[in-house]
C-alpha cells in the first residue's frame, strides 16, 4: 500500500492526496477552454454553440463512469483499511470491466440515437449538424472515456496517486495537441475537438492499462487485469453501485439542468449558446478545484474509516460518562474508587477482554475490546457513582 495512506502528519497527507487531484482538474479545465479556444478560431458561433450543447451530453458518459470508479474507489478504500487486500483487488478488476462493458453499451445507444439526442441537447437548425458532428465521435470514444475517467478514482484508492495523476495529465495534454492539429490546421471544426478529446482519453486508458499490467507482473494483487480475477458477488456489487450512484447521479442532474438552459438559451441563436459556453467554464474554475481537493482526500478518508474506526467510535459515548465519574471521585477526594475505575479499566477487564474476543473473533474482537470494556466500565461507574451520591445524601 502507498505510504500515504500510513502518514502520521494528517495536513501532509491530504496535501499528497489532495494536490495531486487538484492538478488533474485543472489540466482538465484547460482542456475544456482550449476546446472552445480552437473552435473559436473558426469564427462560426454555431460550431461554438454546438460544443457547448454537447458538454452535458460528454459530463453525462462521465457519471457512468463514476458510478464504477468513485464508487469502487470509496469500497477499495475501505477494504484496504480492513486489510483486506484481495478483495480489494477482486473489487478493482469488476469496476474495470463494468466501467468497459457500460462503455459500449453507450457507444451503440449513442450513435443508435445521435440525432435525437442533439435535438434534445437544444440544437437547431443553425447549429444541429456541427452538433452531430461532435456528438458522433464522442459516443465512438464512449468507452474509453468512461474507462479513463474511472481508473482516475480508482487508482488513487490503491495508492497509485502519481499514475492516477499523470494519466490525467496526459490524456488532457494530448487533448490539447490534437485540438491545434485538428481544428487549426486541418479545419474539421467541431468533428475535431470531439475527435480530440476520445483520442485523449483513449491515449490515457492505454497508460492506465500499462500500468495495471505493470503492477500484475510485480505481485501487486490490487490491480489484477486478468478476467480469471472477475468474480463478482451481489454484495460487492450492490456496495459499488449504491455508493457511486448518488455522486453520479449529483452529475446527471446538473447536466440535465445544463440541457434545460441550453434549450432556452437557444431561442436567441447560437451567438448566445456561444457567449454562455465560454462563461460556464470560466466559471468552473474554483468549482474543479474543490471537486478535485474532495475526490483526492476521498480515498483517505475511506482508508483511515474501515470498519476500525465503526468499532472503536462506539466507545465515544461512554468515554464522556467514564470520565465525568472519574472526575467527580477525584474532586471530592475519593483517591480509592478513581483509582478503582482506572485499574478496572486498563488492566483487570481490558487486557483479558482482548484475549477472551481474540479467540473467538479474530482481529475483529480485538478491536471491538475496546468499546466492550467501555460499555462495562461505565455501567460500574454509573453504579458507583449511585451508591455514593445515596450515602451522601444520608
């Protein structure tokens, strides 16, 4: 597992997972604005408006993917904070294929659907064949772009932040080279910014995939590709798909939002389709940078969470009453019964309720002592404190 997870320092560790993130969505809003900076040179607001009517459409595809990705990576995460490595591994190797096999299922109902789709993207007659134009190549790179999307997220919960990162970074760089070479040089306007961006995305799941292989070969059993691997059961997939629903779905219904204006934004033509577009991504500046900084820090969270933490929280309540009693004692000078609660505490119930739970639940029970011992100590406490305070008031 990548040291980061095991860092001490909690600001340093969310700076490693947190910066890292932060770089790829801002590469990634590059991208988006060198999308719209070629077209522009195109002089044609309709090509303009046409990307701008597509990117919910392309934020949509994106969702699927993080059903699989953010949802695995939240699981992976957890999973490996339990130790549990190999179905963590197993886990991995199902998101992969569900992020490929959705891909293409998408690929055909896109295309199956091409023209529809743009109409109900708001396009016109001004603007629907670049629109189309965009919305073809798009759906071609379907899976790739689900496939490069979620291996962002579920890289980062197996430790492989760099590689995460670089891929990121890389796809969205070749993005940009290709969006000079497509629509600047060879003119194929709206057709070559989609092209660009699933050529991107295709050049960074070639790289994630190299580095899966890569780390298969070293023994790595958290990123196993090989289908002998996939072997999915409804427990893992049901974990998977109800936690990546909810942020998916926090997407789909942004860009359907995004698909409402749009459509009224185009009943003043596609010189206002245009100047929106432009507006909105100058606009998701501060928005992809928190996103980034949240979707990094993320896997952490889940990592340092595990069931560990369920366990040992359960103490919580009992601890404020532990220790209101043991204060009380010590204030009134009663060294005998605060000393007695301690004793019991860290000594006489905790250490044999480790061994006696070891035995029957493994680390599990060990972990569980805690808040067992607890649990007792405070229905001693609350006792001693009855039959003190009673004498008291005699």
């Amino acid at each position: 597992m990548n040291s980061v997870y095991e860092e001490k320092n909690c600001s340093r560790a969310i700076m490693r997972v947190g910066l890292p993130a932060m770089l790829g969505q801002l590469t990634t809003l590059i991208y988006n604005l060198a999308d719209t900076f070629f077209v522009s040179l195109t002089k044609e607001p309709a090509m303009i408006a046409a990307v701008t009517l597509c990117a919910p459409i392309l934020l949509i595809i994106m969702s699927i993917a993080c059903i699989f990705g953010m949802g695995g990576s939240s699981v992976i995460a957890r999973l490996l904070g339990e130790e549990k490595r190999e179905t963590a591994g197993t886990t991995m190797n199902f998101c992969v294929y569900a992020m490929a096999f959705f891909g293409v299922i998408t690929l055909v109902l896109g295309l199956a659907f091409l023209r529809p789709l743009a109409k109900v993207s708001g396009a016109d007659a001004e603007n629907i064949a670049y629109t189309c134009d965009y919305l073809q190549w798009i759906f071609i790179g379907a899976p790739f772009i689900m496939l490069a999307n979620g291996f962002v997220h579920l890289f980062r919960s197996a430790g492989l932040i760099k590689e995460g990162t670089v891929g990121l970074v890389l796809g969205n760089g070749i993005n940009m080279v290709l969006d000079y070479i497509f629509i600047a040089l060879l003119g194929w306007g709206t057709a070559g910014a989609a092209l660009a961006t699933s050529l991107g995305f295709a050049c960074a799941t070639v790289y994630y995939l190299a580095c899966m292989i890569r780390e298969e070969r070293k023994g790595n059993p958290l990123v196993p590709l090989t289908p002998k691997r996939f072997s999915p059961d409804m427990g893992m997939i049901r974990s998977v798909v109800s936690i990546g629903i909810p942020g998916a779905l926090i997407t789909v219904l942004m860009s359907v939002s995004n698909i409402v204006l749009n459509n009224y934004i185009g009943i003043y033509g596609s010189n206002a389709v245009a100047s929106y577009g432009i507006a909105y991504k100058l606009d998701m500046i501060p928005i992809l940078l928190s996103v980034g900084l949240s979707q990094g820090v993320a896997p952490l969270v889940g990592y340092c969470y595990g069931y560990f933490l369920k366990i040992l929280c359960l103490s919580a309540p009992m601890l404020g009453v532990i220790q209101m009693i043991t204060g009380y004692f010590q204030a009134l000078g009663k060294a005998v019964k605060s000393l007695t609660i301690t004793v019991l505490r860290n000594a006489v119930l905790f250490i044999p309720g480790v061994i006696l739970l070891n035995r029957f639940w493994q680390l599990e029970g060990v972990i569980a002592a805690q808040p067992v011992v607890e649990t007792i100590i405070t229905i001693i406490c609350l006792f001693m404190y009855r039959r003190d305070s009673h004498s008291g008031a005699r």
